[in-house]
C-alpha cells in the first residue's frame, strides 16, 4: 500500500492505476475546489459503482486527470467546464439517465476536458472522485469491497489496516459479497464439469435420441461425431471448433451445434451448484442476490461470460500484481484453466469466423477500463484524506 495525502498525490500519475476518493455528496463541492486549486480537470462521470450494494451507497463517480499543456488548452477547458455545467450520468439505460452539476463550494464550474478524446481511461484518469450518497458512510462503501485488502484507509489522522500481517505481505482474502460467492461457488462448479469424460455427458444429456439437431440420420454417424468429441477433450479449448470457423453451409457447422450443446449442458450444471450453495447457510441477502442472478432469461453461455467480466478478470488483476488471493488458484493455475475461464462465442460469432482478441482469455495482460461498462474496476487500497475523504493508490 503507498499511502499519498494532499498535493503529493496531485500533478502524477500511476500507470494502470489511480487513487480512488470518497466522499459524502454533500461535501464534493469542497473538494472539487481543492481540485480545482490543484489544476485538476474534470473528465467525465459514470454510475460505474451502481451494481449491487453500491447502489445504495454511491451516486456516481467522477474522474479527473491532470492538467497538461502538451495534450490540451486548459483555457478551452475552462470554457467548456462553464458551458456544460450539468454532465449526463447513465444508470445502464437510457431511461434511467440523470444529470450532475459539477461545481465547487463556491459556484465554480470545473475545467472539462472528456478523457476519451485523450485516450483510455487508465493512461488518462488519475483521480476517481467516488460520491457517497446522502445519508450514507463512506466506510459502508469500503465494507462491500469484493477484497479484504481493498479495506485498508487513512481518514486523516488513523490508518486502519484489516489483518496487517496480511496485508503487507501481499496476501488476502475475498470478502463475503455476492457476486465473490457467485464466483468461487461456480468456479468450483465448473472446473468439476469440464473434466468430466464427454461419453457421460453424452449419455446424460441423451445425446444419441437428437442425432437429426446435428445432421446426421443415423446411429452410427452419432457415434462418429461423438468419437471426434472424444478424441478433441476438453469441449472448452479455444481450438477445437477455431479451425473450423466458416459458413453456414459448412459441415462442421452441425458438430459446432453439438460443441455448443454440451458447453451450454456442463454451464447450467455449474451455475446449478451456485445456486444450491446459495440456498443453504447463506444470508438472505447473499440468496436474493444468487436468486436474482440466477432468473435471468440470459443462456447459460453469457451468465458464464458475465461472471468472467464482473470477477474472474478482476481477481486476475490482483494476481499480475503480485497479490495471493486465498480460495482461489495460483497464476499458474489460472494459465491451466485458460481455456474454461474465458468469455466463450456464441453460434453466430463462431460459424461467421469472427475471432475474438486474445484478451478476452483469462489471464491475458488485460487493460481493461470497466468502469464504462458498469463494473467496478479500481477499487485498490484505500487511505482517507482531508474532510473525510477515502482515497487510495495501489
């Protein structure tokens, strides 16, 4: 943990990384100015927090990076930060769009520059200015953090460290959050799937009775596919349908459905085992929130998928830096496990010979600027600056 109080932690930057601030609504215009005195530029806003417990902690995020002559007018910035007072905030759908005024304690608009006509946020953004809503501690945020060490802060006077001797030697646990009983219950689940031998699978899923889904008239022609199945393993590796990525009027088409399937299958089977861990000696919030996961219409393929961007790259994260996660595998292992924790195409991506980019393995050296996309990405170590203000650097 780097602990970085006052102007120390203005005016630089941390490649990949950012200090985190929270703050109570009520007092984000106060340090907005001391941002403002700072040269620090406003540069966007996102409901990045809003998922789960957070939604009831956080209204919104707002990011800042420095000012720098090189890469833009500041004085354009200033312009802009007092034409555009209020800043649309996407809540996940249009519909549910809000707009916040960023102004200081004392009327002043924020200099405004949009980092995406910049670059990505993590070369950009060195400030995420994380707002409390009314009502609310800042210490209830830190609480539902998906990492023990994540907890650690400095509110001005005291630091507070959970499990020190832990903590300073890099190693932590996951906390009891749901979307981390989510993913340990199905990473458990789904590890046991995909070594299962496929002729049971096969057997299970009455395989031989659909043989006309997969084009074939005949027993014995069922029983070659299923041999070629056989003779691949895994169902999950990246190369068993790759090479055969054409048209629709392609023959393999009708052993990729079969591929699909039997992924599908094993899927539902693990998310199946999250959820009979979800109903038994867990807190009913941690059941509501399985339950609620769990009845989405969504196939199991993207289920599989959202869980692998909400957790699995996250975890992955903290392992590139070092940081030994208890309950979950080594790097090692994770590189063992590439071919099932990674985001699987669908039908069409397959047979239309779209390749996905080499990141969306796990265990890939990631960028990934999630807050975008609704995921909370940057909730490193924390430390609490002035006014009761929570921020962090890892």
């Amino acid at each position: 943990m780097q602990a970085v109080l006052g102007k120390s932690c203005l005016h630089k930057s941390w490649e990949g990384c950012d200090i985190d601030i929270f703050v109570h609504e009520s007092q984000a215009p106060v340090v907005r100015k001391w941002l403002l005195d700072q040269y620090q530029v406003f540069s966007g806003c996102s409901s990045a927090y809003n998922h789960e417990e957070f939604d009831r902690n956080v209204s919104h995020v707002e990011h800042y990076t420095n000012r720098d002559d090189s890469k833009f007018s500041y004085a354009n910035a200033i312009s802009r930060g007092k034409l555009l007072r209020r800043h649309e905030l996407f809540e996940g759908d249009e519909s549910r769009t809000r707009s916040i005024e960023v102004l200081t304690c004392v009327g002043e608009s924020m200099p405004f520059k949009p980092f995406k006509e910049l670059g990505s946020k993590k070369s950009i953004v060195n400030i995420d200015l994380v707002v409390v809503r009314q009502g609310r501690d800042v210490y209830n945020a830190l609480d539902v953090f998906d990492l023990n060490i994540c907890k650690s802060c400095f509110d001005g006077k005291f630091f507070s460290v959970p499990l020190p001797l832990q903590t300073f030697r890099g190693y932590t646990e996951l906390t009891s959050i749901v979307d981390n009983v989510i993913a340990k219950t199905y990473l458990a689940g789904i590890i046991r799937e995909s070594r299962r031998d496929i002729e049971s699978v096969v057997n299970e899923m009455d395989i031989y009775r659909f043989k006309h889904r997969y084009g074939i008239g005949d027993l014995d022609g069922m029983k070659a596919f299923v041999e070629k199945l056989v003779s691949v393993g895994n169902v999950f590796s990246h190369s068993i349908i790759r090479p055969i990525m054409a048209g629709y009027y392609s023959p393999c088409v009708h052993f990729v459905c079969l591929v699909l399937d039997i992924r599908n299958h094993l899927i539902g089977n693990a998310l199946e085992r999250v959820r009979e861990i979800g109903l038994s000696a867990q807190p009913r919030g941690i059941v509501n929130g399985i339950e609620m996961f769990l009845s989405s219409s969504a196939q199991p393929r993207l289920l599989h998928n959202t869980i692998i961007r909400l957790c699995f790259k996250r975890y992955d994260k903290y392992l590139k830096r070092g940081i030994c996660i208890k309950d979950l595998p080594d790097q090692e292992s994770w590189q063992e496990l590439s071919d099932v924790l990674r985001f699987l195409p669908g039908f069409h991506e397959i047979v239309r010979g779209v390749s996905w980019p080499e990141e969306d393995f796990f265990g890939a050296d990631i960028s990934s600027d999630s807050d975008e996309e609704g995921g909370v990405d940057d909730e490193d170590d924390e430390e609490e600056g002035e006014d009761g203000v929570v921020g962090g650097a890892l």
